[in-house]
C-alpha cells in the first residue's frame, strides 16, 4: 500500500508541474521596456515589449518646457522615433509619458533636461605668408624720353577771294622800266607852260595899250 501511495504521489506532482508549465507557457511574456535619452538637439524614444490586445490601448506623449512635441499617440508592442528639439538658448525640460494599457503600474511619467547646444567655434582663414622681398633686386631703368614730334613748316595761308594782291611802286618801276603816270605829269607841265605863256602874252598888251 506504501508502495501504492509513494507511485500516486509522484504521478500529482509531475501532473502539477506539466500544469503549471503550461499555463506559463499560455501566458504573455510582458516586459515593459521603456528606453529614451535627450541631448541639446533631439529627443530619442524606444518602447519595447508591451501589451498589444483588442483590450489593451497604449500611448505615448513628449512635451518640451509644457508645449507638444510629440501629441498623444497609440502604439502596439513598441514604439521608436527621433524628434528634434526647437532651437532654444537656455536648458528646456522634457516631459515623456507613457500609459500602458494592461496597468498603471506599467506607467512612466519622466522628465530630463535637454541643454544649450554649444556654439560652432569660429573657422580661421590662414594668413597667407609674405612674399621675400629681393633686396639686391636691380635697380629699375627709366623709360626711354619719347622723342618730340618734327614740326612741319606752316603752309602759306591762301589770301581771301577777291582781293588782287597790292604791289608796292619800286617793285612795278624795276619790273617795266617806266611808270604809268608819266604821261600825264608831262601833260600837265606843257598846260602849265602854256597857261604861262598867255597869262604874259596879255600882261604886255596892256602895258602897250596904256602905253
């Protein structure tokens, strides 16, 4: 009976133990692996191993100093995004919540601080070295004085039109010999003479007439 008794025990026991393992095997292995990091410039967010049911609804919501960065979202199993922060000159607070849907000690409601990107030093042009200057460099030669232009002797002026070009008296008398005015002036001498002659041809006939 001992024997009996000892078998049927053993039999419960490797019954309950399949039982057990099955039921764990049924059920859903859920983690609930939230992940996330913030630097100066970006937000990054994974979500892992979380219930995914017709049941079971999931949200995920980031916001930067109270403003929406990320408006509320419904996701499955996981989650995954990359979002860049606005652009800001002093630190920012970052704000994730998560509500799982299978129980609120699943929740997550964090908040971490993303700071001032630092400033990009300056770039500097390199200074170009001085050329080396050549002090037994040749002295330079003058140009070469240009020579002054040849003047050309004037061209006689043409005289106007319409007026005879006037020749002095010697010029005419040394050309021809004699001078056009002669005749006249002996014309006039022998009217003188003449003149003479009767003007003392009357004076006597009045002197013999008084006489």
């Amino acid at each position: 009976m001992r024997q009996k008794t000892r078998a049927w025990q053993r039999s419960g026991v490797l019954v309950v133990g399949a039982v057990v393992g099955l039921a764990l095997g049924a059920a859903p292995a859920v983690a609930h692996n939230p992940v996330w990091s913030v630097t100066c410039s970006e937000v990054s967010v994974d979500l892992s191993d979380y219930a995914d049911s017709a049941e079971v609804t999931n949200t995920v919501t980031l916001t930067v100093d109270g403003e929406e960065l990320l408006p509320t979202k419904e996701f499955g199993t996981s989650f995954s995004d990359r979002l860049a922060l606005p652009a800001h000159d002093r630190d920012v607070e970052v704000r994730l919540v998560v509500k799982a849907g299978d129980g609120e000690e699943f929740d997550v409601d964090q908040t971490k601080t993303a700071p001032v990107c630092p400033s990009p030093a300056p770039t500097r042009t390199p200074t170009p070295a001085p050329a080396p200057s050549n002090s037994a460099a040749a002295p330079t030669s003058a140009p070469p004085a240009e020579p002054e232009p040849t003047r050309s002797p004037s061209a006689a002026s043409p005289e106007p039109a319409g007026q005879e070009r006037s020749t002095p008296p010697d010029q005419d008398l040394a050309a021809t010999g004699s001078s056009s005015a002669t005749p006249v002036i002996a014309g006039a001498a022998a009217l003188v003479l003449l003149a003479g002659g009767g003007i003392m041809f009357a004076v006597r006939k009045r002197r013999t007439t008084r006489d």
